[in-house]
C-alpha cells in the first residue's frame, strides 16, 4: 500500500487524542447514527436479505477462489472491447503506469471519480510530482482535497467535518484550484453542493483525461461498474477522451447475473438507497460515445498476500459499503484518522494490515482497534467475520513478537513469550482449584477495594493502558448469594 500515512502513531495513541475533539466527535455521532438508522429501515424493506447476504458471500468467496481464470477472462474480455489492461504488482508500479499513461496523451491535469485505490497507492501525490494535476469530484472528496485534509471515511471521507467548516474550506481555498466560492456563501446544502458543482464544471468542460476506479468488473463482457450518488462519476467517465480505471484485482465478478445481487445489498448498506442514482456501466470504447482510450490497470499491492491466509481472504469480499463503520463504537468515538490508512474502521482494521503487513506501529495495531462486539459482521452485506479476522491477527502479531523501535527504524522482534501471563495462569488456576482460598481472596478484594489502582503496573500497563480495571463490588458474589438465599431473601 501507499506510503500515505506512514509516521502515523499507533492506534491508541492516536485515538486517545482523537476522542478528546468534542467537535469530531459530535460530527461523527450524527452522521452515523443517521446513516445506520436508514439502513435499518432500507434493509427491513426486503424480505429475502438474508439469502442475499448468502448468494453475495458465495459469489465472492466462489470468485476468489478462482480468482486466476476470471482475471484472464476479464483481460481477454476487455481487449476484446478495444481497451488496453496493465498489470501492477504493487503501489509504485501502479503509480509508473498511470503516469506515463497521462504523459503520452500529453494533458498535465486529471478528473477523477472517488476511488479507494488511488488513494490506497498514493496516485494524486505521484501525480504532482511529476507534474500532474489530479482534481476530485466527488464532493466529500473535493471537501478533503480543498482542505488539506485526508479521509475518514469510506463512504463520506469528510464526514469529520461540518457544515459550517466546509463553508469556511470552500471560501479560502476554491480561488487556488479554480472558479472561487461565490460570495455571501452560507452553510446550507443547497449553497454549498451549488458552490461546488459551479466550481467542478469547467473542469469536466476542460479535462482530456479522467481516473476513475470501480465498484465491480464482470469477466463475462470486461464491463466496469461505477455507483455513485452525485453524477460527477458520469462526468468523468463519458466527458475525456481517455479514461484510466485503477481496480483491486479482487473487485472481479464472473457473470452479468452475479451483479444483480450486488446492485441490491450495496446501495442498501451505504447510503440506505434502493437504488444509486447513477449507476455507470463502460465496456471497452466505442466511436460513437465516450472516450476513445480506455485503460484499465489491475493492482495487486498485497492482495495475493492475503488470498493466501485462509481465514484473513473473506476481507477481500469487501464490497466498500461502510455499514461496518456506522455501527463500530470504536470508530464513532475514535474516527478515521486513527486509522492510519484509507480504509478506516473495523474493515480497515483486518484489511490494512494484511496488505500493507505488520511491521509497522500503527498496523500491528489496527487488530486491536475493536471491542469485538460482533456489530460489523452483523450489517457485513457479504458476511465477512470481522471479529474472527481481528483475532487471528492478534494472533499473528503475537506469535511474531512485538514491533519496536530502535533508533529510526521500527523492527519486529522475535516472540520472547509471556512469563507474567503464564504467571498470572498458574496463579488462577491454583485459586480455583482451593475455593477457601478463592473466598478469602474475593473477600480481601472486596474489603480494599477503594484502595486499588485503576491501572495496573509493571506488565499490566499493556492491558490497563486502553481501559480502566473494572470497579469491585462490596460484596462478594458468593456471600451475597448465601446471605439471600440465591436472592429469593434470607438464607435457609
């Protein structure tokens, strides 16, 4: 993956200072729980979701497992069609591809519609370097470019920010990349999606080359699907003369009647819509409409990685929905930016760290950014097992030993083992096995128990350190039971 986010602290860290911002906080406690509270409405409305859930899963799962033959028959599908498929092994091979792409045409700027593997390469930032423009134009994504900023979110990547910040963005910043804001902008919707349609026009008028990713590719036909909400993906896609998509290769479908499931539990699970207002389908080119080059670029970047771990490959099902995000009480109070990468959340948690590996800080991290509370893999539209996934990378991580740093470089060191765990084991497993003991010692707690810290020392800081110890009751549960008779009142 890119090298985006790299010195971005680990997880706890940055979370402890992100849920001190009462004002992320409160953006983010809204636009979830408006989101999520759709969803639920716009799922109850079909009553086969279940089997969708399940033919989804299946597809996906299906399609992974053989993703080899159906990655060939997309490219002979889509040669077929008159486009031109580039293969990339990794960020930077990627990034080259896109870049001489552009140069050949000879434009220095780029359209693009909202895509997670650009994003996920770092494609605007190798843009720039080589002399090349790269305008958003999907709004929330137009909202974080404007404002130096970087996304939160899968769905809504400026979902941290206001309606009143995003005024104050568009007024300083829309003069340096083009058309300014009007003036006497206020922070109505209405003014500020017309600010930025205004604003985003002559760039679609102008533009010669647009990047676009998508949400599926079927094998069948070499046909790619875009879904979107805005139209600024039309836009891109129709308007220049030479469009350029940069996929996941584990975006693939086999048939055309695989999507149809799709184009019911996606739209549902994002934005709680039955249907996305604008849903874009290109096979190839053609002379008559739309561009007269047509590139498609598979990136692996980690990919065949994960596909070999048979319990961390169901993260490659994701289908982008978000729904993991909105109902994550981690995320809510933690945001994206925590994260350290453009897949937030509890997927970005399984999903980051097997593509990118564990070696740094913040991914060996990332397993542990979840209370496992099991919300993500109920509304999951494919069924992905967050919880299993995160657990196996605990597992991981531990089995290779902790991440350090030494000097300027973070290493992974090897697993010295857990004496003070196996101490603490030993010690339990002696409690339970001398009850009088254990009641002596529950009694003892229970009597100093305001004298007991609300972190633990020494080892224990590793545990403590993201949580508080629980509070002891006054009074043993075995003497309470005795003393009430099993709480039917008064011993026998």
């Amino acid at each position: 993956m890119s090298g985006t986010f790299v010195g971005m602290p680990a997880f706890p860290k940055a979370a402890h200072e992100a849920v001190g911002n009462q004002t992320l906080r409160g953006n983010l406690r809204h636009a979830t729980h408006t989101i999520r509270g759709k969803r639920e409405k716009a799922v109850a409305e079909v009553s086969d979701w279940a089997e969708l859930r399940e033919a989804g899963k299946r597809i996906k799962d299906h399609t992974l497992r053989h993703l080899d033959r159906y990655l060939v028959q997309l490219e002979e599908s889509v040669t077929a069609a008159g486009g031109i498929v580039h293969w990339a092994a990794d960020a930077d091979e990627a990034n080259r591809i896109v870049t001489q792409l552009v140069k050949e045409t000879g434009e220095s700027e780029v359209v693009k519609v909202k895509s997670m593997a650009t994003q996920e390469i770092g494609l605007n930032e190798a843009l720039e370097e080589e002399g090349i423009r790269a305008y958003e134009t999907d709004l929330a994504e137009l909202i974080v470019q404007l404002g130096k900023d970087r996304p939160s979110h899968i769905l809504v990547p400026a979902i941290h920010r206001n309606r009143g910040e995003i005024r104050d963005i568009f007024e300083r910043e829309m003069g340096e990349w083009g058309r300014p804001a009007p003036d006497g902008l206020t922070d109505t919707p209405a003014e500020l999606a017309e600010a930025a349609r205004l604003h985003l026009r002559e760039k679609f008028l102008r533009a010669k080359v647009g990047v676009s990713g998508a949400n599926f590719m079927i094998a069948e036909t070499g046909t790619l699907v875009v879904v979107e909400s805005e139209g600024n993906g039309r836009m891109c896609l129709t308007l220049p003369e030479t469009l350029i998509s940069v996929v996941g290769i584990e975006k693939i479908l086999p048939t055309w009647q695989d999507l149809e499931v799709f184009l019911q539990t996606l739209p549902r699970s994002s934005t709680a819509e039955r249907m996305n207002p604008y849903t874009s389908m290109w096979t190839g080119t053609s002379d008559e409409d739309g561009p007269r080059a047509f590139h498609l670029v598979l990136i692996d970047n980690g990919r065949t990685d994960t596909l070999a771990d048979e319990v961390g490959r169901q993260a490659l099902r994701c289908i982008r929905c978000s729904a993991c995000l909105n109902v994550c009480p981690v995320y809510e109070r933690a945001g994206g930016h925590a994260y350290g990468s453009v897949y937030p959340g509890p997927i970005g948690a399984i999903l980051s760290p097997q593509l990118r590996g564990t070696q740094s800080e913040v991914d060996a991290s990332l397993p542990y950014a979840s209370s496992l509370c099991g919300a993500c893999y109920e509304v999951c539209p494919v069924a992905i097992d967050i919880p299993e996934v995160l657990v196996h990378l605990r597992e991981r991580i531990v089995e290779g030993g902790p991440v350090v740093r030494e000097g300027n470089k973070v290493v992974l060191k090897p697993a010295k083992g857990h004496a003070a765990e196996r101490a603490a084991m030993r010690a339990a497993r002696w409690a339970f096995a001398h009850p009088g003991a254990l009641r002596t010692g529950q009694r003892l707690a229970s009597r100093t128990r305001r004298l007991h810290p609300r972190k633990l020392p020494g080892p224990g800081k590793a545990w403590s350190g993201t949580r508080d110890l629980p509070p002891l009751p006054a009074e043993p549960f075995r003497d309470w039971w005795q003393r009430t008779n099993g709480g039917k009142g008064g011993a026998k």
